[in-house]
C-alpha cells in the first residue's frame, strides 16, 4: 500500500513498494554558455564553451543518459559526445559538457546547432529518449584600429583617446611605444572597452609623450584566461604637438546613428556628421563597423560650420539579434572625444541604446585575509532592474553579465552552502564595470533529523480521519524529500510558515 500526503509518498512495510505511472523526463534547457558561464548566442571561434542540459524527472528510474552533439552550417556532425550519466532520481538535476575550445570543431563562420539527446534507462533498457535542438553563431575574431589613424602627426589631444573596434575578446591591451618591433614596450594597459584614455601625467617620465617624436600603436584581444586571440595587424604610427593649442575651431563629431531594413538579407545604416567646428571643412572620410568588420567607407566633400550630413552604409543584416556598430573618421580635428561613436543595435529599433556589463568573483569569506579567498563555483547571481534575469559563477569564481541597458540594477547571490548576499550597481554608461566582487560566509551546519523523527513531527499537522487510516503502519521509505530537507520542513511547519492544505491516499 502506498499513501501520498503533498509529494511526501509514504510506503508501507507489509506491503512493500508498488510502482507508480511512468512519466517520461522533460528536457527543461539545452543551451551555449561561455567560459565565465554566462548564456550566449555569439561566440568567437577562439573562445572556450559549455555544453548545459536542464532536465526535470517526473519517475524515478535507474539513471539519465546525455549525448552532445554539435552540427557545423553545413548540417554535418563536428562533435559528439556520450559519457555523461546522473541517477534517475526524483526532479530537477542536469549535466554538462565543459571547456571545449571552438576551434576544435571549428570549420567556417556561421550558424552551428547544438543537439542534445538524454535517454532515460530502465532495468538496464532505454525506456525513453527526448532531443532538443539548439542553434549558436561562430565568428573569427576582429580586431581594427581607429584613432589615432596611421600617420596622424601634430595631435593637440588632451588626453589622448586611444579607439578600435572588436569583437569576440573579453579584454583587450594597448601598448605604445617608440620602436615599431615593441622590444622594451613604453607603455601597456587593459581595458574592456574599445578605447583607453592615455595617462596625461604618468609617474614614468619615459611614457610622457613628447613632441618631435614617433610613437607606435597596437591593440591585442584576450579571452578570459589572458590569453591572446586578436592582434592588430600592422601598428599606426602618430605625433604630437609640442604646445598643444588650447583654441578649439577645428570640430567634426559624430553625433547619431540610426538602422533600418532594406530587404530580407540587407540594411540601412544612417551616420549623422555634424561640423561642431568654427569653419568649413572639406574631403571628411568616414568608415564603419559592424561586429567589429569593415562594412565601408563614405567621404563628405564640405561641410560649412553647423552644417549636418548624413552617411548612409548599406551592410549585410547582422545574424545575432544585438550587434555592435561603430562609426569613426579619421579627419584630424581639435575634439578628438567625438571621432567615433559605438552603440549597439537591435532590430528593428531605430535607435539603439547604451549598454553595460558588470564583471566580478564569487569569493569565499575567509575572515579579511584575502590572500586566501578561493572562487565559489556554480553560485548563481540573480539580477533585477531595467533588465532580470541570472547567471553561474565559473569554477574561479568569476562572473559577467552583458549587455545591460543603463538603470539601477540588485544583484542578488546564493549557493546551497553559503549565506546570500547582496548588492547594487548604477549602469550609467556604455561601459565594463568590474571588481563588483561577493564574499560569502560559510552558512552553519544544518541539524539533521532521521525520516522517523521527521514522520513524527509530521503526524502533528495531519488530521485525525487521516492519523486512523495510518494506524499500524511504519515508514519505509519518504521520497521527493532529501535528508537536508527534514529539519526545514519541520521547522516551518512549527512556525507556520508552511501548513498543509490537502491529504490524498492512494
């Protein structure tokens, strides 16, 4: 006989376990995420993957069987893999397929599937398969170089705004100096923009830029690790003034960009000039980028002062459903700030929106000495604001979430052994905003109760009509509770924050 009160499935010792209806197990995700564990829909082929599985087992079973598979565009099968198993317990549970580099795979830019396959096995059989399908886009990485342009001599910047387009690294580093095979590099930094601001002051008396001299530029891209998976092709070369002139007269911003569809495979996208400057200016190159690649260039032949004019790039419609564009010209001016401008788009908006991303570790709390944190994996960091949603800590503890429009934002954290904690952070411009990092302590041991102490405890909160049909009985078996379990569910019970509110008998 078997009696059922709320999921809570009590078997009787004189009669022994009888077998309930099969459900067959539910496939809840099957989905890309990167190497900081954050869910994507881009990656670059340079890039480091996780294969994720999400599922829910309605019946118990013997276990659950995972086989990845990846199809490249071409609908030809690049990776499969079959080892994964979990016990066919009870609810919700998963695996997991980790730290494959792409370039393992990797055959041409395009659209790949992600197929996932779990078998349910039954007394040694497979009882029942599901699949589900699941599509990510692979791109080879860019990196471009946009101010100071090459050969730019006489810059009057300050400071001086270094500027490139990318995509498809976490990171990136500058370095500047004044021999083009960088031997003894003047000058290096990170940065997770596509821009840094050179130092106007450094401690360094060598890396003060100084007039009549040649200095060089490149940019590398690094994947979360440090490594590199981009480098700018040839460096630019620049120069300075050895008096910067402290008159603005000379000024062409970039001031607006706007996206329409022309057709199913094109759009249109317009870039607004306008001469900020106090004169008339002539033969303006303007280029520019989408995802980071070159998609053309536009001259304007004059522009008196305050007159505008629109660029208008027709460009291939971008795959993914957000892309990063960037406009920038090369005309020498006084302004430097407004020579380019980058904003991520989204169809069909016609204009699109600032974006940030918080970038930070899950850390343990061990007591101030931080010589000794340790990362926290697989904590989940929930996050509600203009935008919700949650993402994983990666085995360092590292985290990000991307692509946030600008507003206050709670960032929420948990993990099964740990105290939560939480924070805000104010995205207030179209940047990276790092080192927003959590300390957990360690939450006390849990007091464990047997399932016959819990039965008990349990008895009190039943009613009287049902107590009488249970008389005789003992518990064999408690299932869809785990041993942790028992003590909360007593607990709230007693306090009244949990009641129950119906009793079935089967």
């Amino acid at each position: 006989m078997k009696r059922k009160f709320l999921g809570i499935v009590v078997m009787s010792a004189m009669t022994g376990i009888i077998s309930s209806t099969a459900y067959a197990v539910d496939i809840r995700a099957a989905y890309v995420a990167d190497s900081l564990g954050s869910r994507r829909s881009a990656f670059s082929s340079t890039e480091r993957i996780s294969l994720r599985a999400d599922v829910y087992n309605p019946s118990a079973s013997d276990r659950l069987d995972f086989v990845f598979t990846i199809y490249d565009p071409a609908g030809i099968k690049v990776l499969e893999h079959a080892g994964n198993s979990i016990p066919g317990s009870v609810g919700n549970g998963g695996s997991a397929l980790s730290d494959i580099h792409i370039s393992k795979f990797y055959k041409t830019p395009g659209s790949y599937v992600y197929e996932l396959k779990v078998s349910e096995v039954r007394s040694g059989a497979v009882f029942d398969s599901k699949t589900l399908r699941s599509s990510f886009f692979v791109y080879s990485p860019i990196l471009t170089l946009n101010y100071p342009p090459n050969n730019a001599a006489n810059l009057a910047d300050n400071p001086l705004i270094f500027r490139w387009s990318g995509s498809g690294a976490v990171k990136y580093r500058i370095s500047v100096d004044d021999d083009m095979a960088f031997y003894n590099t003047l000058f290096s930094a990170e940065s997770f923009d596509t821009s840094y601001s050179y130092p106007q002051n450094p401690a360094d008396i060598r890396q003060r830029l100084r007039g009549g001299q040649n200095y060089y530029w490149r940019v590398e891209g690094l994947d979360a690790f440090g490594n590199v998976i981009a480098t700018s092709q040839q460096p630019f070369v620049f120069g300075i003034k050895d008096t910067a002139s402290s008159q603005i007269s000379r000024d062409i911003g970039i001031v607006a960009m706007s996206i329409e569809p022309l057709d199913e495979t094109s759009v249109l996208i317009k870039v607004e000039i306008k001469n900020l400057g106090a004169r008339g200016e002539s033969n303006i190159p303007v280029s520019l980028f989408v995802d980071g690649l070159a998609s053309g260039s536009f001259r304007i032949e004059f522009l008196n002062a305050g007159q505008s004019a629109t660029a208008d790039f027709r460009a291939a419609k971008p795959k993914s459903e957000k892309f990063i564009v960037t406009a920038a010209h090369n005309f020498i001016d006084d302004t430097p700030a407004n020579n380019i401008l980058t904003l991520t788009l989204a169809m069909p908006s016609e204009i699109a929106v600032a974006r940030g991303r918080i970038i930070g570790k899950i850390l343990e709390d061990e007591g101030g000495d931080k010589s000794k944190e340790t990362g926290i994996n697989a904590a989940v960091i929930a996050y509600a604001g203009p935008l919700s949603g949650e993402t994983k800590s990666a085995r360092n503890g590292q985290y990000q979430i991307p692509d946030l429009s600008l507003g206050m934002y709670k960032l929420s954290v948990s993990c099964p052994e740990y105290e939560p904690a939480e924070a805000s952070v104010e995205i207030s411009r179209n940047r990276a905003y790092p080192n927003v990092d959590f300390r957990l302590k360690k939450k006390p041991p849990a007091t464990l109760i047997s399932r016959n102490e819990f039965w008990a405890a349990l008895k009190k909160y039943l009613s009287s009509a049902t107590l009488s049909k249970l008389d005789g009985y003992e518990v064999s078996e408690i299932s869809g509770v785990s041993d942790a379990d028992y003590a909360a569910i007593a607990d709230a019970l007693k306090s009244g924050k949990a009641r129950i509110t119906n009793e079935t008998l089967e």
